[in-house]
C-alpha cells in the first residue's frame, strides 16, 4: 500500500491480445484523484500501441472493450471518469466472443 | 428453390428400409431449415406421450440453406428429438464438416423412425441412402468407429456422424460425435441414437449445391466477411479459443465455482485460453468455411485431442474445483471418444463431489480430486459402479439421495458456465429455454458481460425480456439457417436475411426471418406444453433464486425471475402460465 494521503495504487490485469502490448497484470501508483482517465494518460506512456486497441477516439472506448473495477463494467460506473481509489483492481479486455 | 440439396431421406429402422422424397417447398418456406425443419417433423411425428427412449421416438438430422454453400461460418447441422435428459422438444448443434457432406450426398435431412433389431448404421451416398449392418462397430470408441467406417468404405473422404459406448448404454446425456471431436452436445440426443441401434450415419458424395443469386450472394459474402473481421471477436477466438472467457467471466465474479457455491476460482488463469496458447495448443483449427478458426488441436504428453472449449474447461475446471489444465483436456477427451456431454457429465461429477463433502453419499471423491474425476467420467460412459446412477443426470441423481436441490439444472439439463445471480437477463434466457438450462439458445452473456452489440448492465432486469425474446428468436432463425452461432457477434438480422435471399431466392427480409425464429420457439413451447411442462419449470435452482452471492462486484445477489418473467410472457403473447395464446398460434400459423 503506498502513502494514500497523496497517492494511490491500483492493481491493471491485461487479457488475451492485450497481452502482446502491455504486461498480465502490474501494479500502478496514481495521484489522489484518479480516474481510469488518468490511468491510461499512465499507461498509454508506458505501453505503445495500448491506447489503440482500447480507444476509437480521444474520449471513446472501442466498440467491444470492456474495463472492469473490482469486477464492475465501469460503463456502469463513471465511464473514463470512474473514480480509483487505493487498491483498486483494473481488467482490461480486448473484444472478445465465445460461448 | 436453391441452397437446398433438394430430397429428404427417411430411415425406418424396424422396416429396415430408407425412403427418399423431396424436401416439401412449404416446410423451406416456414421453416428454412436445420432446427426449423426438425423441430416442425418431431413434433408431427411424435406423440407427446411417448417415452423419449422408446421406439416411438424420432431423431432428425437436418442442415439449412446456407449449409455448405461455401458462406463464411456456414457449417452446422442440428440433430433434433424428444430429449430423455428433458422430456422437452430438444435440438442439439454441431459443426465440422459432416453438414456439408450431408448435403453433397444429396440430403437436407435424415428422419430417422424406430427401432433396428440390431446394430445399423447409414450410408449416404451420391443421393442414394442405404442401412448397412454395424455389429462389428458396436462398443467402439467415436474414433475408432470413423476409422473402421473409412477403412471399411475404403474413402477417407466420408465424413461420420456416430455415437460412443455412451450413446449405446443411453446414458441420459451421451452425445453424438462427427469427426471425431465435434458434438452434438447437449440433450442426450445420442441416448436417442443408442435407442435404436443406429450406430452412425456416414456421409460422401459430390452432388452440386446451387444458389440463387451467385453474383448476390458473392456481394453479401463479402460484407459479412468483412463484419466479422472487422469487429474483432475473430483474433481472440483464433488465438485463445473459446476458452478466452475464462479470466473475463472469473473476474466478472460469475464464474460458477464448486458447484455454483461461489462464483470465483482463483486459479482461473491455469485454464483458460491464455495458458492454454501457451502450453497444449498445438494449433487452432475451423469447420467447413471456417475464417475464424476457434477449434483448438491440443497436444501433450501421451494425449492429442480437440478442445476443451470453454464450457467443458469450467466443468470439469472451476465447478469440479480443479486447477490443472491437462486433466481438464483428458476429461474432455475422454467425453469425445465415449460420446458423452462435456457440460452435463462434468456437472453432474460437480453435484455428486458436493453432496459427498456435505456427507449426503458415501464417496470419496472431493473437489479438486482430478484423478477420481477421470475415473468418474469413465464409469458414466461405461455405467459402472456409481456411474450408472450419475449417468441419469444430475437432477435425477440428487433427487434420489434426498437433495435435489443440489442438482445445477433447468427442466433437468446440467446449467452451463455463468452465475444467473450475477447476470439478470442470461438468467431469464435459461430458466425460459425451450430445451432446457442452455446458453446458446439465447446467449445475453453477449450484451450483458461482453458489450455486443451493446453494453446492458448485467444487475438489472428492466428491459431484459425484449431483448432476451429477441436473442431466442434470432438464435432460432440462424440454427434453422445452417450458419454458425458465432457469426451473431458480429452480424444482425438484415445479414442472415440477404445471405438467405440471395442463397435461396426465397427474398426473405429480417422481420420475416424473426418471424421464422419465433414460429420455431414457440412449436417447441407448444409441444413442451403437451408434456406437462409450464411456468413452474421456467426457473433455476433455488440456491440461484435464495443463496446471494459472496464475493465481487455482485455481492448480494440473486436470480430476480419474479421482476422478468411476466413481462416475458406479456411480450411473447403468452399467458401467464406460459401458454402461447389463440392469437399468437394463429399469428404463427400454429393453430
């Protein structure tokens, strides 16, 4: 756990072809604050290639996306602007389809 | 009309004799196909009274239009019959290549009536039909039966479509197996098969499949071509399988784990797609027309098989409470080669490993115990020991011990990989399902955990009936059309219609297809309705309507069937015990 009164760390589990760009899970330190906006300006700085698989445009995921908080769709939550907090887990999913 | 290979053949296997007759243009026209064609001759053909294991029953092989005519992901042909798993009018799907071969030696369907004296199978060839003795094939393997019947018709070409020792010993959930390692899965239609002594149905020929509209058809090829490539559901499916929803299930919090106990395996990751790629994948591997690949050939140690998918992964995986991806795949073969439901076999293996920790048997297996599990898997197939009860299926087995409750089922069928209590709408989809507790009669895991075509929120049930009427309806249509269930991420209604029109020259437009979907669930409904079934089957296990979830972001929840079902019924023109209206029979032309 890292200092909470200024920062906050926040658990990111890649699957399936995210996988080729960015590591399986990582741990990511955050202002106080953060969103899942924020957490990708973070990662989009340290996995080129990232920010399109996951966006179509500056402030739209991509179709069939999914992010996940604490296994919560964030669609249901506040979208780019869902608020983390310390201890978070973040999973992140390309489209996918099966049955 | 084309895209139909034009003749039906009917086997009566206590005459002995196969009669050949054109497919009648109004039964095209209705029902188009695959589960239309069988769903419509089973329930005129078989009296609602019989007994699903008895001669009287009917097995119908049936392929649609876009069956083999070279369309992307069009491969499947649905086998349909009064199921002894259910009691309910049941079809199950498969792919492969036998569809396509079926209709190259000149068949839209096999009716199959009866029972032979001894073991048969039936030879389909180049537009004739022939049943040929299959003595020396009984009590073999799925493999070893297609390669005795290759050898035997010296053609490596002939495609197979057989039951196992599973099937022969009629075990309540014994499927039927083309080449190889394609299932039939679901319903025991290969108990049916067993019924009757017919071993295998063998498929070769070369006739020409016409089409209607060549240039048509080849503009609408390429525009569902691109769809499915562009919404990219077909680089996962390539490269993980279908086992790719492991992790985002498992981290949805609806994963059922230990017999639907909890809804979190923390070892998901050690089977699931991406460890399978990275370990017994040998390579990916499609059906007839296939550009998505999803199949999985597996390979290691001693072992070599197709699959495990991701419903028998779960199965015999986090809801047996087994971590260990190479027993998984075993299991799985093991079910190929017997004949046996991956989904329903493993489930029940599931119930018997709670109600023996909760010391309601005597039995020594316990979850995680991936060795007893083989074993068990072997004596379902084979009947022995304890086998013999678990091969009744899970609700008849924990009935018998006091606690049915601990049966996983709808209407008596082992329920697949998702927690209802987490997922509303896919909870409605299955307790409604017309076969039985099912997914792929109506798959709301797609809007609801995968966000296609849209993201509806999976805790909610308001507006879920439309949209799971919707889903049984279209699913309806595309098992009536030949094409894979697959395609349904990426394509809508108006695709399947301009692929249907342009293949049959029948000019079908999406809400006439809609209609034919909702024509064949409610002939199913109508038909169930006359076995006794109502409202009172449409539910889940009471530990999915009472137990809340522990864990996760669903935390809390039940199944909520009250705040959905009358809607349901409302929205299909139903009343409220379920029963298709006068109206709506005659909407239908049912009445």
């Amino acid at each position: 756990m890292t200092d909470t009164r200024n920062h906050i760390s926040v658990t990111v589990k890649s699957f399936a072809t995210l996988r080729e760009v960015m590591d399986a899970q990582i741990s990511v330190d955050l202002p106080q604050g953060a969103t899942i906006r924020s957490l990708f300006a973070e990662l989009n700085g340290r996995y080129q290639g990232l920010g399109g698989l996951i966006f179509a445009g500056p402030d739209t995921l991509r179709d069939f996306v999914n992010i996940l908080k604490n296994g919560r769709n964030v669609e249901f939550l506040g979208r780019l602007d869902t608020h983390l907090d310390d201890g978070d887990l973040i999973a992140l999913f390309p489209p996918l389809a099966g049955g | 009309m084309d895209g139909y290979a034009g003749k039906m053949a009917y086997a009566d296997l206590s005459a002995g004799t196969v009669t050949i007759k054109p497919t009648p243009p109004e039964l095209k026209k209705l029902y188009i196909g695959g589960r239309g064609f069988g769903i419509r001759l089973l329930t005129d053909m078989v009296d609602p009274k019989i007994e699903p294991l008895s001669e009287k029953n009917v097995l119908v092989y049936a392929a649609g239009p876009l069956t083999g005519t070279g369309i992307p992901l069009g491969s499947r042909y649905e086998v349909s019959t009064v199921s002894p798993l259910t009691g309910t009018a049941m079809s199950a799907n498969s792919g492969g290549v036998f569809g396509w071969k079926m209709k190259k030696a000149g068949f839209d369907a096999i009716v199959i009536t009866g029972k032979s004296k001894k073991p048969v199978y039936l030879l389909l060839d180049n537009g004739k039909a022939e049943l040929r003795d299959a003595a020396h094939l009984w009590g073999k393997t799925t493999g070893q039966t297609t390669d005795a019947l290759e050898e035997e018709l010296k053609d490596k070409s002939v495609r197979v479509s057989c039951i196992g020792p599973a099937g022969e010993k009629l075990v309540l959930f014994a499927c039927i197996i083309n080449e190889r390692t394609r299932a039939a899965g679901r319903g025991g239609v290969g108990a049916v098969m067993g019924s009757k002594n017919l071993k295998a149905i063998a498929a070769r020929g070369d006739l020409p499949l016409k089409v209607a509209d060549e240039a048509q058809l080849a503009l609408v090829k390429e525009r569902v071509k691109k769809k499915i490539e562009e919404n990219g559901i077909d680089k996962a499916l390539h490269n993980f399988g279908t086992a790719v929803l492991v992790n985002i299930i498992n981290e949805n919090y609806v994963l059922p784990t230990r017999n639907f106990q909890t809804a979190h395996f923390p070892d998901a990751e050690n089977v699931s797609g991406e460890t399978m790629a990275k370990t017994i994948l040998k390579r990916p591997k499609g059906c007839y027309a296939c550009i998505v690949q999803c199949g999985r050939v597996c390979e290691f140690d001693d072992e070599k098989g197709e699959g495990p998918e991701y419903e028998p992964i779960w199965a015999f995986g986090p809801d047996c409470g087994i971590n260990d991806l190479k027993m998984v795949a075993r299991a799985n073969n093991i079910c190929n080669e017997y004949g046996l439901d991956a989904i329903s076999a493993p489930a029940t293996i599931a119930c018997l490993m709670e109600m023996a920790e909760k010391g309601y048997i005597k039995h020594p297996i316990r979850f995680g115990d991936a060795k007893g599990m083989l074993k068990l898997v072997e004596q379902i197939a084979k009947r022995e020991e304890i086998g013999d009860e678990l091969a009744e299926g899970s609700f008849r087995f924990a009935t018998k011990y006091g606690h049915p409750e601990l049966s996983m089922s709808s209407k008596k069928q082992e329920l697949p990989a998702y927690d209802p209590r987490g997922i509303q709408g896919y909870g409605l989809a299955t307790a409604t399902s017309v076969r039985g507790g099912d997914h792929v009669y109506g798959y709301m895991i797609s809007p609801e955990i995968l966000g296609a075509p849209e993201k509806l929120d999976p805790f909610v049930t308001t507006g879920k009936a439309q949209w799971v009427k919707t889903f049984q309806d279209l699913t309806s249509a595309i098992d009536a059309s030949g094409m894979c269930l697959f395609t349904s991420f990426a394509l809508g209604p108006e695709d399947y219609a301009d692929l249907l029109s342009a293949t049959t020259g029948m000019k079908i437009t999406a809400a006439e297809l809609l209609k034919v979907g909702e024509r064949i669930w409610n002939l199913q409904k109508l038909y169930n309705i006359k076995r006794g079934f109502g409202r009172k089957d449409d539910t889940l296990p009471a530990r999915l309507l009472n137990e809340p979830l522990k864990e996760g972001a669903p935390a809390g929840q039940v199944w909520r069937r009250e705040e959905m079902l009358d809607e349901y019924y409302t929205l299909r023109g139903w009343d409220r015990e379920g029963t298709p209206t006068k109206e709506k029979q005659k909407e239908l032309g049912l009445a």
